[in-house]
C-alpha cells in the first residue's frame, strides 16, 4: 500500500539478518575452509594478521564475533585479544581461538585473558557452528538492557548451580568434583539409569556433564532419553569422551547434546564451558518465564478486546502497508457478501466496492499526513440493495519488532444516510411546495413557514416566529367558525375547509386550509401544522395546465401530452405483448378553406375536425392537434395489427363526410401515416418520427383518402432527404447558385429575342450539377422557395443589362408547382422587377402543364393577376399534361412549348408529328405564340419552319451558356444582323 506522501513505509527489524564474523587466520587455506563452513549463514569479513584484524574489528557496524587464529607472524592471537579486550569499542566481542595449538596451558591461558571459547584444528564443522551459536546468543541476550545476569554460578534464588557428573570412573568423578564443588552443587551418577532417575526427580540439576564411553548404556543413548523428558528437555548436557573425532561429535549433536570436552582436558576450560551453558540455560529459562507471563497478560487483554469488539456491531479490517488484510472482526457475517474466511491475506482493495477505492485512498493519504481519517463514507450495492458505509483509519505506531499497521473501522450507516436524506428531501418539500406550510409548537405559536407561505402573506420567517395564527386573521368569520375547526382538531386530529385570510399588505383573500395535530406516543400534542392553498392561484395554476398540455382551439391534447400518452402505453403493452399504433392525419387544402372562407370558418372546421376524431376512436384512445392541419393518435392496448386498418378507415369515412358550417358545406380528403410498435419503433421518437415519414409520403399519392402504414424504405428516403437538404441548404448560404442561359431564336428571321434561365449549382468536386439532381429534392424540402426567389432577382437583374443590347429582351423563369401554392410569389417577383427596374413585359413565367391541371381555379386565379401587372406567361412541356382545352381557353397565356420529347421524335414517328402540327394549330388559332424545345437539327428546324412554328430553342443554335458567354454570343448576333 504506498503512501501518497511517497515516504518509504519503515520496516521492521529482521530477525532473521545474519551476524558479522570477521575471520582472523595467515593462511588462506585456513580462511577459506572456515569461509566455506560459514559462508551460508553468515557475514563473512576476514583478515590475515593482526593489525588488519583490529582495523576491521572496530569498522562499523562492528562484527558480531571474531575467530582468531593464535600462531599468526607479527602479532598473535594472544596480543590481539589482548588490545580487543583493552578498547571500550570491541572489548565484548566475543572471540573464539582456532588453532592448532592443544595443550592445556594454551587453552587456559586463552581463556584467563578473556576468550569465550576454544576450538582446535583440524575442525569440526558442526562443533564450531554450535560454538559459534552458542556465543551469539549470549551475546544477543547481554546486549538486552532489560536483562540482569546472576553471578557465576549462581540461579535465581542466589543458590549455587548444580551440576550433574556422570561418569563410571571414579577417579574421573573425584576430580571434577574437587575442581567444581567450590562453586557449584555438585551431584554424581556412575551410571545411566542414575543420571535419568535424578533428572526426573523433584531438583533437576541444571547441567550436566555426561562420559561417552560408560557400560550398559553410553552416554549417547543417556542424553536422548533424558532429552526424552520434560524435565530434561531444557538441561544443557555436555560430553566427556576421550575420543575426539567428527562422526561421534555429530551423534552427541544429533541426540541433544550442547557442547564436547575432550579428555584431558583443562579445568579451566570446563569452567569457561560451564559458565556459558548455564547463562545461556539461565537466560532461556528467564526469556520463557518473560513469554510465559506476557502471553498470559496478553491473553487476558486479549480476552478483554474481544469482548469489546464483540460488542461493536462494526467491521475491523488490519491492513499491512501493503495493503493486504492481515485480520478481520465481523460480528454477523451475514452484513457482507465475503465470508470472513476469504479476507485474510487478500487485497483490501479486491474486498472492498469500486465506489469505496478512491475514499479508501483518500483516507490513507490523511492518515499519513495526519494520523487518522474519519467520516469518509461510500456505497456498497449488495444483493439486497446498495448500503452506505462510513469508513475510520488510523495507523499503529511502527516498532523495532513491529511494522505498522492500518486499522480500517468500516460502520454500516444506511439506516443514517436514509435518515439524512429524508429529512433533506422533506426540507426541500417543504421548502419547494407550491402550497403555503405554516408549523407551530404545543401552544401554538409559529416555529417555521415556508417559502410558498411568505410569497402568499408577505411576512418573512422572522416576523412570524414566535408569533399566533391570529395574525392572518380577515375578520370574515364568526367565532362559531374557529370553535368549530378548533373541535375537529381536538376531536380527530384534522381540519380541511376554505377559509378567508389576510395579506400583510391587508388584502384579504380565499384559501383552502388543511389543519393537522402531531402527537406524541402518549398523546399529547407536540405540533400543529396548517397547509394553505391560494384559491385563486390554484386557479391561475389550472389554467396553465390546461395551456401546456391542450391545443386551446379544440381541447385536444397537444404534442407532449400525446407523447406522455404513448409513452404509458408502450409501458403498458410490453409485459402483456399487445399493438400500439401512433396515427399522423393531414386535412388536404385546409390552406385553401382560409384563403377562401376565412379564419374563423377554418377554426370551425378544424374544431369539428376534432370532435369527429373524438367520435371515431375507441375510448382509451388519445386525440392531438400537431399543428395548423395535422392531427395526431395514439391507439393502445389492441390484440392485433388488423384493429388498425377498421379504425384507420372509420376515420377516413367519418372525416370525409361534408360539414356543414352556418349555409357553407365543407368536405376535406384525409391523408394518414400509421406507425405499429413493436415492428416500427420502440421509443416514442422512433413511432412518431415514422409515422410523420409515412404520412409524408401519403401526401405524395395521387388518392383523395389515403393511408400508409411505415416501411423501413421511407426512412432511408427521409434520411436521404435530410443529407441532400443540407447539401442545397449550403450551396444556398455559400452562393455556389448559378444561372446559365439558353437563347430562344425566331425561326424564320434566326435573331435572338430571349433566353430561358436554367439554374446549376457549382460544386467543387462535381463541378456543375444539373437541376434535373436537386429540383425535385429542393421541392419536397421546401427549399425551392429561396431558390426561386433567388432565380427570378438574378434573371431580371441580368435581362436588365442585356436591354443595352438588346431592346426588348425577355427573359423567361421557370415556376414549380411548389412556388404556386406560397402566398407570398406574386410579391417575390414585383420584387424582383422593382429591384432590377425591368419592365414587366421582358419577364416570362413558365407554368407547367401538369401544375395547371391539378390545381386550375387557383393558377387560374395567379396567372391573372400577373397578365394584369403586364407578364408575359407561357405554358412549358405543352403536350405531356392532358390539358383540357375548354380550360386552355380561359389561361391568359402568350406561349405554348412545345415539349422536346415531341419535337425529337416527330420526323420518325406519325404521333408525334401529329401532336406538333396540333400544337401549332392550337396556338394559331388561340393567338398564342408557339416554341419548339430541344431542336438540334436541321431537318428539325426545317420541318418547324414549314409547319409555321414561331420560336425554337435547342443545340441546334446554342447549349446553355453562362452570362458571360450569352452576352458576348448576343453582342455576335446583333452586329451580324446590323451588317446585315
């Protein structure tokens, strides 16, 4: 777990480090045997005289031991030890000689001058690692302040020692009790079964010195069952054996034994021996009677902290600094979704919800700043629903045994946080109501109001506390009234009834009150609360609610309620698998019943528009108005598609039937578009955007009263659109229009007298793009409005600086079908006229055929009004629109175009021959002038010359030019006729 401050966590001490030895020897064979015993276990330092020895010995950190060799050039052992033991430094580093020397005095005369031990060559590897741990130890435990050592030869109880000799030789027996008696107690046994009986006896010694070689039973055998003992298991036994090789030392080692003296030896030596074994016994025993007391301690304070902990309800977690559980307190396992079993030596990070990691990192970066963290909460979502859980650390302090650890106190406080939010969500009801709230204590006096309260009354929180109800008082009620509410109050804890009140201001006004007691468990009143609504507001409010979700023409809901209504119906149908069907529904020429009749007729119409829908649809069906002449429907709950197609047509029917309004009679056609959940949508966006998409395209149809249901087709074409649409819309904004012009010739003279304007937009990867790829879009978006005003300005602006050349030039400008329906067209082009300054007998208005004829009291109507503004008007793709000509009589039209698909074919083909010869025919006799489009070859223009066609227009004479070129090919052709 790493701190956020970066600080290395301390470590504790290692136990387990390995001690220093230097190795004091001049000869590396020497140095390198005892390095190569050694070396797994411990520092190795080494040296190989004397001065380079106490250099060493005093270099920090100091060694833990020395093995000094005695017969070195220079300086001996005998010397180095000397100066060892004079400097404060190294004086209790223990040194053990090695060497080859083996007679007594050498070993005493170590020994005396403060030696710890003696060891000779060649050696025994597992004798010197027992010699060398055996110093250690004591070395550890001398350096512990807390520990006090007894004088030579003495326990605890300041008694000598006892020691136990065993022996079978008498006089090996005689002597070492000589030597030792004046400083132990000293008992004997000359045989094996002695020794054990006097171990296991109620005054164990406390060593022992134990003959190998003995009959019966050797001494070997002696040491494992003693060591076999409870009593014997904690006595050091040391063995007396003549023989001094490797394997019977390892057998002494392996059954127990502490420590080999060879015979002879030097009583010094066993004394030096002694005095080790039985301060290292002495000190175990006082370590384990230390442990054996503190666990006790530790087990009663134990013992007490659980009973603590049992009595918190809370979740403790230890963690390392790693930020691994190392222990765990759950008092109901059943709290959290881990067994207690599965977080020791996990992650606490793997435990514990993604939502509590960043607070859990949070706490420890306080902790580390500060040393606690508390009140961090997070969410924890279980299988029985999300808790909250509020999280404490702190930190135990690191130790030269002990890393430090972190406590985790984890407090389950759902119950709080649930608390906490209901009273913030009921402050803020309070708070936010729309109704006035006025609470008062037991005596009735104001402790709180709202802020509704204030805005009725005009009196703010601080003048009403502390104050009586009375202070609102009208005067309009009697004191009857009061004893009366006050009664029910009493009685049944509760009032409601209108009730007259007054302002700060004065005003008085009607309120709707609602009076209630709170009580406590043993009934008496605590508080009364008093809930006021402003009648007339309240009324205000309605009103506004009527507003937002109905059309206030015919009551019927409008869009959001609609899409409120089907959205409760989808909700409904989905676990039950029914049909829902949203219904888009257009009146046909409504524009036309105003323009005609009136806005107040068409108000009439569109308000028994809606109650015919209402008529029709079953009863948990909802009706809208979407706009100005479009209705919408959401149809809930059906068993099945086919429902949809009896209603939809019930309503075609009803919707067709005339009305009849004051002595005007009124039939609409009907178009429908009709989305189906689940197969078309299921969102409310998608059912109702598709059912705009199909109602789109049910206005496309040539039927009076249709429908269409949605198909997936209509909304690629729809997607389309709406990608072309942005495409014309930029070409729009960024002026990428452009116009080119085509001449209009006479035949028979060859001179032009017009042009017809063609509109391309430039595009810079496609360069010129022909209108026959965006007209149609442009009208079905709508688009085609600013692009045919934009068409007429620039024509006329044009055919005005043609006149310098050219006087009397005409320019001719082609309308959509969708232009004629905008009520604003003859405005655009007076306009664009006045703009320009042209006159208005050099513009031409171009009508189709095929427009005309679906609409001919409406053109009719237009066409005359341009005629008297003095326009000239022609006819375009003459031939192709199935005019009847007792209309055509009745158009002010000046020209009839001839279409080019008849003028490209009739020298091939007798029809169409036949409808050219008609069409000039038709035009003489009407006065019209006739022009023939698209010719392109002689022959063509021939055979129009005979049959006395006016005009031609076509490749034959000239492709489409931009203005430049048309310009400089009309200057050509008026200099050639001046020649001429």
């Amino acid at each position: 777990m790493q701190t956020n401050s970066g600080e290395a966590v301390m470590h504790k001490e290692k136990t387990s480090a390995k001690a220093k030895i230097l190795i004091v020897d001049d000869v590396p064979e020497n140095l390198h045997a005892l390095m190569q015993i050694l070396n797994d276990q411990y520092v190795i330092i080494a040296a190989t005289d004397g001065e380079k020895a106490l250099d060493l010995a005093q270099r920090q950190p100091l060694p833990d031991l020395m093995l000094l060799d005695i017969k070195m050039p220079g300086m001996n052992g005998y010397e180095v030890l000397q100066r060892l033991k004079a400097n404060p430094l190294t004086a209790d580093m223990p040194v053990i000689f090695v060497s080859a020397l083996s007679e007594a005095e050498d070993e005493a005369k170590g020994l005396k001058m403060g030696a710890a031990d003696y060891i000779t060559k060649p050696i025994n590897p597992g004798l010197l690692k027992l010699r060398i741990q055996t110093q250690l130890e004591l070395q550890h435990f001398r350096r512990k302040p807390s520990h006090t050592f007894q004088p030579e030869g003495q326990n605890s109880s300041s008694k000598p020692a006892s020691i136990l000799v065993v022996d079978d030789m008498p006089e090996n027996v005689h002597g070492l009790v000589n030597a030792l008696s004046d400083q132990y107690r000293v008992l004997v046994a000359c045989e094996g079964e002695k020794a054990i009986e006097i171990v296991q006896s109620t005054s164990p010694p406390d060593l022992i010195l134990l003959d190998v070689l003995m009959p019966n039973m050797d001494g070997f055998e002696v040491c494992r069952r003693i060591k076999a003992t409870a009593a014997g298991n904690a006595i050091p036994v040391l063995f007396l054996s003549v023989v001094d090789n490797t394997i019977e030392k390892v057998r002494g080692f392996a059954v127990g034994g502490a420590d080999f003296i060879t015979k002879p030896f030097d009583i010094d030596e066993v004394r030096a021996r002694l005095r080790n074994h039985l301060e290292l016994s002495q000190l175990h025993r006082r370590l384990q009677q230390t442990v054996a007391q503190r666990t006790s301690e530790l087990q009663k304070i134990t013992s007490r902290l659980r009973a603590t902990l049992n009595a918190v309800p809370d979740l403790i977690i230890e963690v390392d600094t790693e930020g691994y559980c190392c222990d765990i307190h759950m008092r109901q396992e059943t709290t959290l979704p881990i067994a207690k079993r599965n977080w020791v030596g996990k992650l606490v990070y793997e435990l514990l919800p993604t939502e509590a990691h960043q607070t859990l990192l949070a706490a420890f970066a306080e902790v580390n700043a500060s040393g606690c963290s508390t009140g961090k909460q997070f969410e924890w979502p279980l299988s029985k629903g999300s808790q909250w859980f509020e999280l404490s650390v702190s930190k135990t302090p690191a130790d030269a045994l002990v890393e430090p650890r972190f406590l985790l106190l984890i407090r389950n406080v759902t119950d709080l946080v649930n608390t906490q939010r209901r009273l913030l969500l009921s402050n803020m009801v309070f708070e936010n109501a729309v109704e006035g709230i006025m609470v008062t204590d037991e005596s009735n006096r104001i402790i709180n109001v709202n802020r509704a309260f204030t805005e009725t009354f005009g009196y703010s929180q601080d003048e009403v506390e502390g104050q009586q109800p009375n202070l609102l008082k009208s005067g309009k009620h009697g004191h009857d009234f009061y004893q009366a509410m006050w009664r029910s109050l009493q009685q049944e804890n509760t009032w409601q009834g209108e009730i007259w009140n007054r302002r700060k201001n004065g005003e008085i006004f009607p309120e709707w009150a609602s009076l209630n007691v709170v009580r406590d468990a043993h009934g008496n009143v605590i508080n009364y609360f008093a809930v006021f609504s402003d009648m007339l507001q309240k009324q205000a409010v309605e009103e506004l609610s009527q507003l937002k979700f109905y059309d206030p023409l015919t009551g019927l809901a409008n869009l959001p309620l609609l899409s409120n209504r089907i959205d409760l119906a989808l909700i409904s149908a989905q676990p039950h698998q029914r049909v829902v069907a949203v219904i888009y529904l257009n009146l046909k020429h409504f524009r036309a019943i105003n323009d005609s009749f009136g806005f107040a007729v068409g108000d009439d119409v569109l308000i028994a528009t809606g109650q015919r829908l209402l008529e029709v649809l079953p009863k948990q069906a909802t009706a809208a108005r979407l706009g100005a002449d479009t209705f919408g429907a959401v149809l809930p709950d059906l068993n099945a598609v086919e429902k949809i197609n009896l209603i939809v047509e019930e309503i075609q029917h009803k919707l067709y039937q005339p009305i009849i309004l004051a002595d005007q009679s009124v039939q609409l056609s009907i178009r429908m578009g009709i989305s189906v959940y689940p197969g078309d949508g299921t969102s409310v966006t998608d059912l109702m955007e598709h059912a705009d998409i199909a109602l789109s395209d049910a206005k496309k149809a040539l039927e009076t009263n249709c429908y269409r249901f949605y198909r997936s087709e209509m909304n690629m074409h729809a997607r389309a659109m709406v990608k072309m649409s942005a495409a014309l819309r930029n070409a729009i904004d960024e002026n990428r229009l452009v116009l080119h012009y085509q001449p209009q010739v006479n035949i028979d003279s060859g001179q032009i007298i017009g042009a017809e304007a063609l509109i391309r937009i430039k595009d810079s990867k496609q360069g010129l793009i022909s209108p026959a790829d965006f007209i149609p879009i442009a009208e079905e978006t709508g688009l085609i409005i600013p692009m045919g005003e934009w068409v007429l300005k620039e024509a006329c602006r044009q055919a005005k600086q043609w006149q310098t050349i050219q006087n009397g030039f005409v320019v001719a400008v082609n309308l959509s079908p969708v232009q004629l329906h905008q009520p604003d067209l003859p405005h655009a082009v007076t306009r664009a006229l006045q703009q320009s300054q042209l006159a208005p007998e050099c513009l031409e208005l171009e009508f189709t055929e095929s427009a005309i004829m679906n609409n001919v009291e409406d053109i009719l109507r237009i066409m005359r009004g341009f005629k008297a503004t003095g326009l000239q008007l022609s006819i375009d793709d003459f031939g192709t629109g199935y005019s009847s000509l007792s209309y055509l009589k009745h158009f002010p039209v000046d020209k009839l175009k001839i279409d080019q698909s008849f003028v490209q074919n009739m020298l091939e083909g007798d029809n169409d021959a036949a409808i050219v010869r008609a069409i000039v025919s038709l035009g003489q006799a009407l006065s019209m002038t006739t022009i023939a489009e698209g010719v392109e070859t002689e022959e063509q223009l021939i055979y129009l010359r005979g049959l006395a066609c006016t005009e031609m227009q076509g490749y034959l004479f000239s492709r489409p030019l931009p203005a430049d070129e048309f310009t400089k090919l009309l200057s050509k052709t008026q200099s050639v006729s001046k020649q001429a």
